[in-house]
C-alpha cells in the first residue's frame, strides 16, 4: 500500500505516510506484550471470494455483511495518483462468517473522489464515512495544496443515505479520517494529524452532548506516539483496537488493544501472531463475543495488495468483558402487592427491535390468507411448558439475584403456576450499580390447556390444523391453529366442560374432551386430538407439495437488495421451519411493485430472491435445498399497475417473496400399542 500512497497530495490511508518508510519496529515489543498471550488458538483466512489483485482493506460490520474500501478497475481515475477512487462496497457474509463477493455499496456516498473508512449506528441509520474534502462536488485543495480527508455524516433515507454532511471539528488545514462509533452513540474516534498531538497522526474522539459535537479530546501518551496511531475500532466491551508504528511490534503497521472503559485504563497489548505480521496490519474488527472478525493486511500469500482476512478463536481474546450489572429481581402480584416465592425466572437477551436473540423463544405458525390459497407465516411465543425450566427461583421473600451486562437489552419472564406469565423489557445502557428489577404478576382465572394435533396411528405432529374449542357450558367457540410443531394452547374458564376439535385437509376431524371442573387450584391441562388420514401419504407432507407461503415482511436496504438486520424474521421463521422438515426444499420468488423500469425491477427480483437464499444459507439451510427466481413487476396483486397512483402501501403489499414448497416427504413413525403390534389400533 505504500507504493500508491507515499507522499501523496490525496490523503487516504495512514499507511502511506511520510516517515512510515521503515520495514521493521523496535525491539521494545516484547516489553508490551507475551508473544501469544492472548491469541486463543486463533485461526487467520484469506477472504478469497472477495479479495482481488487491487486493493480490499477497512472492514465495518454492517446488516448481514461488511462493508470495506476498494474500487472498481474501471472505475472513475484519480488524476493525481493514475488510480481509480477508492469506493466502498458491501460483501454478506456465509453461515461460517466468510465474506463473500463484494458489489457497490452506495450511489450517494461513492463519488468522484475518494471514500475510505466506515461506521455505522448500532441501528445503522446513520452512517460515518471518510471522504476527500469537496465543495461542489469538487475536491477542494487547502493552503498547502493538499486535498485533506475529512469525516461526515449521513442518514438512513428512503431510496439512499441522505443528508450528508461533514462534521463540525474538520479542518482544511488538516485530515481527520477513520471514524469508530461507540455502541452508545455519544463517542466518536478518529485519527487525525490535526497540531498539538504527539507526532503523525493520533487518535482523538469528540463527544456527542445534545446534537452537538465536542472538541476533539486526544486520547493521550497511553495509545499515541511519535509515530502514526490509525484504524481505531471500539468494542462494546470498552476494548479499543487501532494500528500503529510508534509502538513497536513485527514490522510496518501492527494491530494493538488496550481497555479504556473504566477510570483506570488497561494495559497497551500488540496482538501478536497470527494478527501481526512483517508487514502492515490495519482495520481490525472483532464481534460482540470476541471470537470472529475481519482485518486487512498485505502479507505474503495474498491476492494482490491488501487483503481482507477473517480470523476465529477458540475463546474470547478480548481482556475483559462487558461490565456486569448485579440486578435484584423481584416477583409480586400486582392487585396485592405481595412477593411471590418460587416463581421461575428466565432471562432472554434481546436485538435493538426487541426480538430475542437464537429464537429461543419463538415457533412457527402458518396461517391461510384471506383469499385461503397462500399462507402467511409469523413467529410465535412458545408456551412456557416448551421453554424447559427455569434458570432461576425466587426465594421465600419473592427475590433472586443475578448479572446482567451493560448495554444490553433483556427480556424477563417470570412464571409460576396459577398466574399469568409476568415480563419485563429492561435496557442496561446507561445504568451503573445495582438495580432493583420488580415483574408484576396476576392470578389467572382460567386453566392453561397445552394441545397437541397428532396423526391417528403415527407418532407424527400435525402442523396448522385449525382447532375449535366449544365451551359447552356457556355455548361458545374459539378458534386457533396448532403451529409447526403442532402444538396449541389456550386459557379455559373454570367450570366448564369443552368439545375440541381439530381439522386439516387431508384428514378426517378429530375430537377430544376437557373439562375444568372440580379442578383443583387451575392446575394445567393438556389434551391430544387425533385425526385420521385420508392416505397413509399425505402423512409424510406436513405441509403440502405446492403450498405457497408469502413472506411480506423481509425488509431491503433503500432499493437495492441487503437485507437490514433484524428485518429478515419471515426468514428467520422459514430457516426454522426448513430445519424442523429436513426434506422440504423450496423455490424462493421474489416480486417488486411496478415503479421503475421493467427490466430492471425483474433483475432487482432477482437479486433479492437470491440474497434470500443466501440469508437461509447463513442459518444453516443447505443452498440444495432451494432455488431462487425473480418476477419483477409481472405478477401485480393488486391495482398498482404501471402509471397508477397508489400509496406507499398498496406498493408495499406488491412487494413480497413467495416460498413455494416444491418438495417434502418426511419421515413417519407408526405408533405401537399395546396389544396392536401393527399399530393404528383405537
């Protein structure tokens, strides 16, 4: 890299730096750091698929993927270097964490001059990007003639990021670049070669305080040197990760951490082998867990120039985790106040839109359009009785004790038997100390019935039958489906006596009887309603060959085809049903609204069908099992033709994708009894 950018005018990478010459650091390495202390069995690959002969390096977490610096070979030339621009450009990542091929990331931030370095909000609606300063589009040299490099901003917008602004502490006389977002949002740290630091470039950060930027703070003789402190990248843990050549290490840039979350910092540690190397080693990144990230680097071995590598560990190589919270949770009835004892408490971490994490908490349920030819697919919460047991109890004075990390959100759910489930929704950003936690709970006053639909004969589970529940006593109906796993519940009134039934096409209806009377406290009850097959086949396809099930809320960025983290829970929903039928394989087709040319709303189809897939991909599903298709605006569903003035709306219900089950034969188990050695005895 330093043969592109050494005393260039255009300011990109750090890399390139006057007095950055060297090919080896001091030996006072080894007093920062054990060589392979930390390292964990960590393992370092190349990103094949994305990297090229030029130049990949910069990785940020971002949806699905990362997006990282390079640029087109036939992309637009810097006159000053005989180089493209350097562009950004989003590459997904597989079930194992590989990035793949990468494509163009954004009409609007990728311009006629150079973009470098990204970071995004935890929400990632706003974005924070490295560019050459311009006026008019123009790059807009400053006293010395140089062209500096500055940070901006920008917004989420409706068809792209909008907005986009630099940010108030930029200089002309100076280049700050390499933005880094604190997961809270309020700090931003950069590097800079701004005057009054230690030499080169430092790392500085500003605070965020009502909307406004603060003065940029250096982060002092701890992280800079004489020499050049670049790439910073700050973990949620507090565990600031950057690069340097004024520390010492192996040679060109080395990758260092240290931990400035609390009032005393960390110790400044070089990461060492397999990070390092005698080359340069920048834009390190590492997931919440500390196990898995990216950086680059342009080592021997390599495709060409820098390289993207992903990198995994056995165990975390962080110093230190998040800080934990001690949190005192505590149960009691809300109409009278009192504690209550021996209540479970299940704690469950929660995404920013309030989803729990690993669908622990959720299954799948189909249920039939209005039109009674599609299904529409959506995640339920299981009944406590699927959740297994509780992790904690409250004692006799209704309290347990436990830790919870700081900034995070969670999901408590307290349960006992003759009370409605109590939760509570708690965010940890912010807090410090000792919290006191209290989930209101209320009595129930009907009986908890856990079902299930099961196949006369077979040990097989029937999945969205529709069950009926007629209350006998007081001559009312109630109706609900069972879910993948064929599972239903529902909560019965006392004193009553109920017909349940259950129907599916396919099958003869099946009936079963419960009562509630003379029920002792409102234990649980549980019933299973048989039905009969018509075909001993039609037991092998719990959801029938040729089903069409509609998944309307899989969510793109702007009009391209990322899915944005968090939107893909119809997808969440289809991985889980695909793993629970492991013979069902699919067609996945994808259609657009008619705004737009027609060629390019079928490729756009297209294109988002197949990331779709490769969503499915990453969850597991293996890509045999599916085929992707794109229908662009040819199959309207409802009066949004072309030229027809509709609402955001109506657009939107035309934008779907379809799973169409093409294939699915499980396996069936018959069911022996006693005395019916043949099984499908009454």
């Amino acid at each position: 890299m330093k043969n592109i950018f050494f005393s260039l005018l255009v300011l990109l990478l750090p890399v390139c730096l006057p007095g950055q010459q060297q090919s080896s650091k001091s030996k006072s390495s080894d007093k920062l750091y054990e060589k392979g202390q930390i390292r964990q069995n960590a393992r370092l690959r190349n990103a094949l698929d994305l990297n090229t002969k030029s130049y990949e390096f910069s990785p940020a977490f971002y949806q699905n993927g990362i997006v990282y610096v390079s640029f087109h070979k036939n992309g637009p030339i810097d006159p000053k270097t005989g180089k493209p621009f350097f562009e950004l450009f989003f590459a997904e990542t597989n079930q194992q964490g590989m990035p793949q091929k990468g494509r163009p990331f954004s009409l609007s931030i990728n311009s006629q001059a150079h973009e470098g370095p990204v970071a995004f909000s935890r929400d990632n609606n706003l974005i924070y990007f490295t560019r050459n300063s311009l006026e008019g589009g123009i790059a807009k040299p400053n006293s010395k003639k140089e062209v500096p490099m500055k940070i901006y901003e920008a917004r989420r917008g409706k068809y792209d990021w909008e907005n986009i602004k630099p940010l108030p502490f930029n200089s002309e006389e100076y280049t700050c670049f390499h933005p880094s977002l604190s997961a809270d949002g309020r700090r931003l740290f950069f590097s800079s070669n701004m005057p009054g630091g230690y030499g080169g470039y430092d790392l500085y950060y500003v605070e965020n305080k009502g909307g406004d930027w603060s003065k940029p703070v250096n982060l002092g003789p701890e992280v800079n040197s004489s020499g050049n402190e670049v790439f910073p990248f700050l973990h949620e843990t507090g565990t600031l990760f950057f690069s340097s050549d004024g520390k010492g290490g192996d040679g060109g840039l080395d990758i260092f951490m240290i931990t400035i979350s609390g009032n005393e910092w960390g110790k400044l540690t070089n990461l060492g082998s397999p990070f390092n190397s005698a080359m340069d080693d920048l834009g390190f990144i590492i997931n919440e867990e500390g196990t898995r990230g990216y950086l680059a680097s342009d080592r021997p071995g390599g495709s060409g120039g820098d390289d993207i590598y992903m990198f995994e560990a056995d165990a975390s190589i962080l110093e230190t985790d998040a800080p934990l919270l001690s949190a005192m949770i505590i149960a009691y009835d809300e109409q009278t106040n009192e504690r209550i004892p021996n209540a479970g408490v299940r704690i469950f971490q929660q995404s920013e839109d309030g989803f729990v994490e690993g669908n622990n908490l959720y299954d799948v349920e189909l249920l039939p359009s209005d039109s009674g030819e599609e299904f529409l697919m959506k995640l339920v919460r299981k009944n406590e009785g699927q959740l297994g047991e509780p992790s904690l109890f409250t004692n006799i004075n209704g309290e347990t004790l436990t830790e919870l990390r700081q900034g995070k959100k969670y999901l408590l759910l307290v349960t006992k038997d003759g009370y409605q489930s109590g939760e509570l929704s708690v965010s940890t950003a912010g807090l410090t100390g000792s919290q006191t936690l209290r989930v209101p709970m209320r009595l129930k006053n009907c009986a908890s019935l856990s079902g299930l639909v099961s196949v006369q004969g077979y040990t097989t589970a029937v999945p969205n039958a529709l069950v009926r529940i007629v209350n006998l006593t007081k001559n009312t109906e109630e109706l609900l489906r069972s879910n993948a796993s064929g599972v239903f519940e529902f909560c019965l009134p006392k004193d009553c006596d109920f017909v349940v039934t259950a129907e599916k096409q396919g099958y003869l209806k099946g009936t079963a009887n419960v009562s509630t009377k003379n029920l002792v406290g409102l234990q649980p009850l549980s019933v299973n309603v048989k039905v009969q097959p018509l075909t001993d086949d039609i037991v092998k396809e719990p959801i029938r060959e040729g089903s069409v099930i509609v998944l309307e809320k899989i969510y793109y960025d702007f009009n391209q085809y990322i899915i944005r983290k968090g939107a893909g829970r119809d997808l969440d929903a289809l991985a889980q049903l695909m793993k629970q039928y492991p013979s069902m394989e699919i067609e996945l087709i994808a259609h657009t609204d008619s705004r737009g040319n027609e060629q390019y709303n079928l490729d756009l189809s297209l294109k988002r069908a197949e990331s779709a897939k490769r969503y499915l991909m990453q969850k597991g599903i293996s890509e045999s099992r599916m085929r992707a298709f794109g229908y662009g605006e040819s199959q309207i569903r409802n009066r949004c033709t072309n030229g027809v003035d509709c609402t955001e709306e109506e657009h939107q219900f035309n934008r779907r994708t379809e799973v169409k089950v093409v294939r699915i034969d499980e396996p069936v188990k018959v069911e022996y009894r006693e005395g019916s050695p043949t099984g499908g005895g009454n």
